[in-house]
C-alpha cells in the first residue's frame, strides 16, 4: 500500500495533478490524503480575524477549506469511479505551508507528493517561493511535478538526465525501478556534455553501477554534446517523446538550467511533461 499526499489550492491546475496522480497508480494500491493549507502568514497578517472573538481560529480558517475539500472528493468520485485500489482522505491544516507538508509526510509516511505547477509562466519563479518549488527543495520525499498541461498516457519511455557523478546513495533510484518495473518502460539515460569530452575513468564506473542497477529494465544511453544544457535536454525530450522526466534532488543545482530556464520559448515541453524529483 502506497501513501500519496496531494496538495491543493482547489485550482483547476491542483486538480490536473490530482487527475493525474490517480491515472498514473491506477494500478497501485494507494492512500490518498487531499491536503489543503490555510497559510499560517495568511492567519497572521489577518489581524481582524482575532477580534471575533465567537470564532476560533479553526473555526474560521477551515471550514470553508472542508466544505471545498467536499467537493473535490465527490468529483473524485464522479470523473474516477470503481477503483478498489484507491482510498481518499482529506486533511485541512492551518501552519506554514512547507511546515505543514513536513509534518504529514512524517505522521502519514508518505512515499510520494504529487503536485502541479504553472509551467512556462512559473518554472523559474518557483525555486524562489512558490509552493511546489519549495517543495522539491525542502522537504525530504519523492515527488511527482505535474505541468499545467499534462495530461496522463501510458508511460513508456523515462528520460534520466545525469552527469555520473553519484554523489548519493544508489538506492535514492529505487521509486525509478519500482515504477519502470511496473509499466515495463523503458529507461534513457542521458549525458549531456557541454565540450564534447569523454567520460572519465569515475564518471565510467558509475555509467556501469547505474547499467547494472537497472538490469532488469529496457535502458539505452545517450550522450549529447550542447553548451546549453536545457536546449540538449528539450531536443531529446521532443524527439524521443519521453512521458517523464527523472532528477535526483542532490544534483538540482547542476539542473537548474533544465528547471527554471527563464525563457519561455526554450522551456515550452515543461508545460507537458511531468518529471519526477527523488531524495535521499
């Protein structure tokens, strides 16, 4: 039984996510927690709320949230009906926001977080507060990044950008095999090079770890030479059709170009293709 946590701000870009998380462990028993987070700075800046003095702040601050969360529930039910594997659940907090997603990942033991993002418009600007950025750079569990226009299929084929440098533990990779194992997809595992050089003899030893950790998966390696890492990544990403797109958090600096590339033009495939974050 796997425990999922899906964040949401009742946006239709939150439900896409949600959509999304449902098709892809349709065939996964799973937990699911709907949480929504009334922002603790949200509580502190409203000063008036604390002259009611009728209302507690839960009182306040929730109920709407739970008659929302309702909502979302009954159209769960309606557009996913008949799934034996699937349970849902709601949680309504009122607390920081990354201190809150802490904080259930701990009690629930979450295997994986699924949320949205704005895509294009909002790759860049999340590493510097948004939630979902926030999220893959604080909190410590797998999550799943949705774009504003992904819509599920199949998977088939798993992109994993690496530069063989494994400076973590090689079993950050095992959701990767878990669900290549289950789809029967295929692993591509790419190298980008910015001089056209060779791989050193550490850089070799690690390409081999790696073969032989999916040994049980289809995998191919790619290697591409492009002074720009994010161009290397979109071209094999569009010419392959790749349906997701793996990252290790440790190594998100070194994918920072790949992620919050500020152009527009050059980050078009993230409106479309989800790509998974691992932690250790």
């Amino acid at each position: 039984m796997k425990t999922i946590l899906l964040p949401t701000d009742f946006s239709e870009n939150s439900w896409n996510a949600i959509a999304y998380a449902i098709n892809f462990l349709e065939d996964y028993k799973c937990t699911f927690y709907v949480l929504h987070v009334n922002r603790m700075k949200n509580i502190i800046d409203n000063e008036s709320l604390y002259l009611d003095v009728h209302k507690s702040i839960e009182e306040a601050y929730t109920e709407s949230s739970k008659r929302r969360l309702k909502r979302t529930l009954k159209r769960i039910s309606k557009e996913f009906p008949n799934n034996d594997n699937h349970k849902f659940y709601t949680i309504t907090d009122y607390n920081f926001f990354v201190e809150s997603i802490r904080n259930y990942v701990r009690q629930k033991s979450v295997d994986l977080i699924v949320m949205g993002t704005k895509g294009a418009s909002g790759l860049k600007e999340y590493i510097i507060g948004s939630n979902t950025g926030d999220i893959i750079t604080k909190v410590k569990c797998t999550t799943l990044v949705v774009p504003e226009h992904a819509k599920f299929k199949p998977l088939k084929e798993m992109a994993f950008p690496t530069d063989y440098a494994l400076n973590y533990d090689i079993s950050v990779l095992q959701p990767m095999s878990d669900i290549l194992e289950k789809t029967e997809a295929a692993l591509r595992l790419l190298h980008i090079n910015k001089n056209g050089e060779q791989l050193n003899t550490e850089q070799q030893s690690n390409k081999d770890l790696l073969d032989d950790f999916f040994d049980a998966s289809e995998r191919s390696f790619h290697f591409l030479t492009n002074k720009k890492v994010e161009d290397a990544v979109q071209c094999f990403v569009e010419s392959r059709d790749v349906d997701i797109i793996a990252m290790i958090a440790k190594n998100l600096n070194y994918f920072q170009q790949i992620l919050f590339h500020s152009r527009v033009e050059k980050i078009s495939y993230h409106t479309k293709v989800p790509f998974l974050v691992l932690h250790e």
